[in-house]
C-alpha cells in the first residue's frame, strides 16, 4: 500500500474532469487500496481521485467513527429524488483547515459500481448524501468553496497560498 499526494485548492489539477472507468481491473483495485490508506490516514470521511492527481471516475469513503465502513463509488451518477436542501457544514481534504455551509438536494439515488465492477444503487441520507455530492463534483472539477461567496474563497485561497508558499 502506499499514501499518495492529496492536491490543495488552488491548484489547477483539482478543476480537471475525470475519465469513467471502463473497466474494474487490479490496478483500479490497488488504487482503491491506496486511496483508503491515504483517506484513513487523514482522518477524511471522503476522497476522490481527482483529489489524488489520478483522473478517473472513483470514490472512496467511510464515515462511520471507527473507520470500519468502506464505501466505493465507481463512475457514480446521482439523481435528484425531491426538492428540498439542506445546509452542511462542508470541509475537504484539499481544502484543509476550512469549514462553510453548503445547501444541496437531501433527497438522492446515487448509481455506481463497486470494486469487483457490479452495479448498485442506493438512497443515502443524511451525511452520506451531502458527501457523495460532495465528492462526484470533485470528479467534476467543482469544490466546495464555489458554492461560497467570493471574498470567503478568496480569503481562503490566499490563506492557502501562504502556506503552500511556506512549504515551498
Ligand atoms: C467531504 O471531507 C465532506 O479541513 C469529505 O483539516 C466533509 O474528509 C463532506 C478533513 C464534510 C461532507 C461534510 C478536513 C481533514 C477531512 C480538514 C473530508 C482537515 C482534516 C475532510
Ligand atoms: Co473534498
């Protein structure tokens, strides 16, 4: 197993679309592996592998409090079942540090396959709804931040930046 590089807003990789996967083969398994290492060792409940510089239709996640729930989503669609929203206070592994309300659709039926390629379907709530969303727009090259007002994801990009600057 191996951790991998989790990108940081601003960097311009994070807006690239991902690639479906066309097929559910050991290497995508390996990535899954890796993916959840580096998830787990974050303490992130979610990641896609947008976020990891690798552009292709795939998510990892586990939000249960003792990291025994893992959740692969390949090539996920989502439908939006009603109308209502709800806010969350969202945050993300590329945009560590920060925390904003997000408002999305509460009722959905994601569609994915899992890691051996079969097809499911299931009707999350709750904080697996908000963070699937979450993570098919990394997929999609969108953050959380564009739901933001501008002056807060300006502030936050350039509070990003120095710390990257300070890295450097
Ligand atoms: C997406 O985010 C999510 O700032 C997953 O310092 C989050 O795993 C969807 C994390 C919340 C819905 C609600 C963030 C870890 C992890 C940080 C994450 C940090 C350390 C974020
Ligand atoms: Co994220």
């Amino acid at each position: 197993m191996a951790l991998l590089e989790i990108l940081e807003f601003p960097d311009p990789r994070l807006r690239t679309i991902a690639k479906p996967v066309e097929n559910v083969d050991d290497s995508v398994r390996t990535l899954l592996d890796n993916m959840f290492e580096t998830m787990y060792a974050a303490s992130g409940i979610g990641l896609a592998a947008t976020q990891v510089n690798v552009h292709r239709r795939i998510v990892v996640m586990d939000i249960s409090e003792d990291q025994t729930e893992p959740l692969v989503f390949i090539n996920p669609e989502v439908s939006v079942l009603g109308e209502d929203e709800a806010p969350y206070d969202e945050g993300c592994l590329s945009v560590p540090g920060f925390y904003e309300s997000v408002d999305r659709p509460t009722q959905i039926r994601v569609d994915a396959l899992d890691r051996d390629g079969n097809p499911y379907s299931i009707e999350p709530d709750g904080l697996l709804a908000v963070c699937i969303q979450h993570e098919l727009d990394h997929l999609n090259g969108k953050l959380f931040v564009d739901y933001i007002s501008q002056i807060k994801r300006q502030r936050i990009r350039k509070k990003l930046e120095k710390i990257h600057r300070a890295q450097a």
